[in-house]
C-alpha cells in the first residue's frame, strides 16, 4: 500500500470511528509499525485535521460536522415524542435544541444536548413530572430541532425515516 492511500485509510478510520482507537491496533489494522501511524498523524494533522491523542488512542476532534434544522410537527402524546427522539439518536444524530416560535415572545430556544439512549431516558424521565410542559405546547402545529451527525449521509438517513413515520412537517430540510 503507497504512503499516501495508507493515511487516507487511516484517516477515514479515525473519521469513521467514535471513539479513541489505540496506535497499536491502527498499526495493525494498516500492516505497519506504531511509529509509523505516529508519523502519519503528525503529517494528517499538519494539513489541519485536529487528531487528538489519548490515553485511550487517537481520536478526531469534534468530528461531527453536518448540522441541519428540521420542522417536526407537535406530539399529542409523550410516546410519539420519544419516538421522535430515538429516531434521531439511534441513526447516529444528536438532538442540539428545540425552538418554537411563541406568538408573543416570538423565538425560544432551549439546548437539550440529546445524544444517547440514556439522555433521551433522564429527559423523559424529567419529562414525566406533571409539573413539566413540553415547549412545543406554546405553539399549534410544530416546532424546529437542530440536529448534528458526522455526515450528510446520515443526517438525510435521519430525515428519510422521520418522514416514513410522519414526525417531519412536509419535506422539512433547512
């Protein structure tokens, strides 16, 4: 393998990959020593690519990259909007905020910060109180999210199955 297909491979690895990934089994994987691999991040991160090093392995800073705003309508239920939010998380997004538009005090915005099952479960969890009233109630039909995932691929993954269920209003991509 030439020099230059080796760190583009190791590179989409490091992109691929969500979590730190030791020299070692890099050098592996890539059939070369770990001072190699060491040589190759160097030279990666001199073309600004921010490669961070870990006592775990090397791992790509703030690798997520595509953002969208999407329109969803409102939920009549707590189930739907579950629903709503695996969704997105399980397709690999991250559910940045919700935004509504009140007639009054026009735009609220509220970082929820959802990326994992278990942010979804402890939201709902908070949500279950009685006391709780969702933002989406300010508003009749809808309100925005903005989502975050590694690519575009997976964010138009994301949008094509809130769609299949009936969650997007329309063909909402902004």
């Amino acid at each position: 393998m030439k020099t230059k297909e080796r760190r583009e491979l190791l590179l989409n690895i490091l992109n691929k990959s969500a979590n730190p990934i030791k020299g070692d089994e890099l050098a592996n994987t890539l059939n070369v020593s770990r001072q190699v691999i060491v040589q190759d991040i160097a030279l990666i991160r001199a073309t600004g690519v921010d490669i961070i090093a870990t006592p775990q392995g090397y791992i790509i800073y703030n690798s997520k990259t595509a953002i969208k705003t999407i329109e969803c309508k409102n939920h009549s239920n707590r189930d739907e909007f579950y629903n709503e939010l695996r969704t997105i998380v399980d397709l690999g997004g991250e559910v940045k905020n919700v935004i509504v538009k009140h007639p009054i005090y026009g735009e609220i915005k509220v970082d929820l910060d959802i990326a994992s099952n278990r942010d979804i479960d402890e939201f709902m969890k908070k949500a279950s109180n009685d006391e709780f009233k969702q933002l989406s109630i300010l508003t009749k039909e809808s309100h925005l999210h903005t989502i975050e995932a590694k690519n575009e691929e997976i964010l138009d993954e994301i949008i094509s199955s809130l769609l299949d269920k009936n969650i997007l209003v329309n063909n909402s991509k902004k």
